[in-house]
C-alpha cells in the first residue's frame, strides 16, 4: 500500500529500518511521558472553521526571519540522517529546497556545511549548533557556516548533557564505524554516543556567554529549546531572532509540556520581540494549523521528514512535505482563511471548553 500520511511513511519506515536505528529516530527519554504529550495534545485543542469566507485563493506561504517560504513548515535539525538512507542529509536539503522551505542542518551530521550547501546551491539552509568546550574549534565551525552563505544559525540549548532514551538501551544501539561526523571537535565514542554527546556539548555555558557567539558569528540567532516565559525573554533580551518553542520531541527532560502546551505563554510573553517557532509531534497539517494560531509564526517536524527519508530517500521526504503541504493548504480553506498569517487564537478553543 502507497502511504498516503505520516503515520503510513512511519510504518513503512520502520519496516526498512533496522531495529535500533528505528529505536534511535522513534524514541523518547525515560517513560516517554512527554514524546506521548507531544502528539497528544494537538487532540486537546479544536479548531473553530469561519464560513463564507473567499478561499477562492490561497496561499500556504509564510516569511521566516526575512524569508520567504513555501510552507509555514522548517525541516527541524535531525543528527545522523546516513542511518536512515545514504544519501542522508543531502537528499533531505535536496528535497526541503525543491518543497520551498528551510532545512536545518545538524552539528551531528554526516556532512560539512560546505557539502550541504553544494546540494542545494542557493536554498535558504540553517545550522544547528552543538557548541563544543573547544572554543576554536566551534569558532572555525562558525566561520565555515558563515562561508557556505547558511541564512540562520541555530543554537540548542535543552542540551547540556543528553536525555537518557531506554529504547536505546534496550536495543543496544551503536554507530557505525564508517559514519562521517566531519563537524565534531573529538571522535564519537560509538559504542556509548549518549555520554559521548556530552563530550561535544559545553555544560557550563550561562546566557552570557551568547555575547562570544554573537560577536563570532554574525548570522541571526534562534534558540531552540525553550520551554517557559522567562527563558524566551532573555533569549529577547541576548539577542535572538527567533526561539523555538521545543523539548527535543520528548528526547531530553521527560515529564516537561508538550511544546504545543507552552506555546500561548512563550507568544505572549514576547510579543513582536522574537519570532516563535514551535516543534514536536506535527504529524499533520491541521497540526500546524493549530501551532499558527497558538502563536507559532511556523512549525519545524524532525521525526516525519526522517521517516520519508528512510522510506525512499529524498523522494519519500519530498512526498511527505508535499502531503503536509496539501493537507495545510486543505485546512486553511476549510478554516476559513487565506493564509496562515490569517490563522489567529480565534481560530482554536480547548477541547470541550465552552468559547
Ligand atoms: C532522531 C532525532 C535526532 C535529533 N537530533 C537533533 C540534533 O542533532 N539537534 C537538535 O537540535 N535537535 C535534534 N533533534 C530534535 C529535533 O530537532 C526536533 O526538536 C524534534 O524532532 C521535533 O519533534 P518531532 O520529531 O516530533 O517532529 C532530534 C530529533 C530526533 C527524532
């Protein structure tokens, strides 16, 4: 059977997959309580259609950071993206270019900036930075961003140390030893990547310490990982472009909200100051359609890219952003509105709450 969503590119997915990578891209930290949350709670709210309205014309089109892009939907930064097909990367920057939208490129990936640029000569592509304690190093990293014309640099901040996933555990998942990982400051530890991911993340790095990125690199900065009010105004407050609403799809600290949750309070709380981003158990267009009126200005998906990509390469990730794209375009007519900027709090009522 030919999928025809999300969750019908995840069982096919899983089908090719072997076992453990499967258990890496699907799993979660702990019991999972917030990967489950994630996706569930795009049930706990409902969406309030306004009729006759002219949706003779519409437009999925959104401007990120200055951008325009085809899709209120970024391709969020997945690590080893060889484990799910070989082209990788490459074949995911192909495919977000062709779709009109953003990719985010990986600290923890299987290519160099440079290499992922050359995939996708002149589309708009964002860096994702594990910022290591080797200082020089992730200087010259920055500078090699900077030289492959990258639009964004992104900086995740929910990961001082990694979450600790079981499915991991229990699947005894390694890497393999021929995986490139060009942009580290010191060899993977392969066997045990968990603790070794600690090794190329900086613990002790404090807000201040945005000031060094932000004279090193000149790109604008989003932050991804926020989860409160406050953490999204100081990220106002030092400078950034953008945050992401986001807990990593439920990968880091498990039992924090569901990103959809906390999106309202983040929104509110910095107004025009920053742009709002949000990620986490999209699975479908009415999903971001929701995250737009919730205060997102765009969504990013890891896990439903991922699983296009492991069922046909860049193919299967240009067919699942077309889908989303489709069922966003769908949606919006039958919201009643011509673009997503039109999608607005109004749009949205909690689950049998009375408006
Ligand atoms: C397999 C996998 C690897 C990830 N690797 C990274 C990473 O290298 N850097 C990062 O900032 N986020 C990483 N994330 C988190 C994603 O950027 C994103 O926040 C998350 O996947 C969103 O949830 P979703 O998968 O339900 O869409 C990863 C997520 C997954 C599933």
């Amino acid at each position: 059977m030919e999928p025809i969503n999300v969750d019908n590119f995840e069982a096919a997915a899983r089908e090719r997959l072997d076992p453990g990578v499967y258990a890496y891209f699907a799993g979660g930290a702990g019991d999972e309580q917030t990967l489950r949350a994630n996706s569930a709670a795009f049930g706990r709210w409902e969406l309030r259609p306004r009729v006759l309205v002219d949706v003779g014309e519409v437009s999925t089109g959104a401007t990120i950071l200055g951008s325009e892009i085809a899709l209120p939907l970024l391709v969020a930064p997945t690590a080893f993206q060889r484990l799910a097909h070989p082209d990788g990367e490459l074949a995911m920057a192909r495919a977000a270019a062709a779709a009109g939208t953003i990719m985010c490129l990986s600290t923890v990936s299987s290519v160099s900036p440079a290499e992922l640029a050359e995939a996708a000569p002149g589309a708009k592509q964002w860096f994702q930075l594990y910022w290591s304690q080797d200082r020089g190093f992730t200087a010259d990293l920055l500078a090699a961003v900077a030289e492959a014309r990258f639009s964004a640099l992104v900086l995740t901040v929910n990961l001082p140390v990694a979450g600790r996933r079981e499915r991991d555990v229990r699947a005894a998942f390694t890497l393999p030893d021929d995986l490139p990982l060009p942009n580290l400051p010191v060899e993977l530890a392969r066997r045990d990547f968990h603790a070794a991911l600690g090794r190329i993340v900086d613990a002790t790095l404090t807000w201040r310490d945005l000031e060094w990125l932000r004279s090193t690199c000149e790109l604008p900065l989003v932050v991804k990982g926020v989860l409160t009010a406050e953490d999204a105004l100081l990220a106002a407050e030092h400078g950034a472009a953008a945050v992401v609403v986001s807990n990593h799809g439920g990968r880091q600290l498990d039992g924090v909200p569901a990103a959809l949750d906390v999106l309202p309070e983040v929104g509110d709380a910095v107004g025009e100051r920053v742009e709002v981003l949000v990620d986490g158990g999209i699975r479908r267009g009415i999903d971001v359609l929701k995250a737009l009126a919730l205060g997102a200005r765009a969504a990013l998906t890891g896990r439903a890219a991922l699983w296009g990509l492991a069922t046909a390469g860049e193919e299967g990730v240009t067919q699942v952003l077309g889908l989303l794209r489709d069922e966003i375009e769908l949606g919006l007519k039958l919201l009643g509105c011509r673009r997503p900027d039109e999608v607005t709090r109004s749009h949205v009522r909690r689950a049998g709450s009375l408006v």
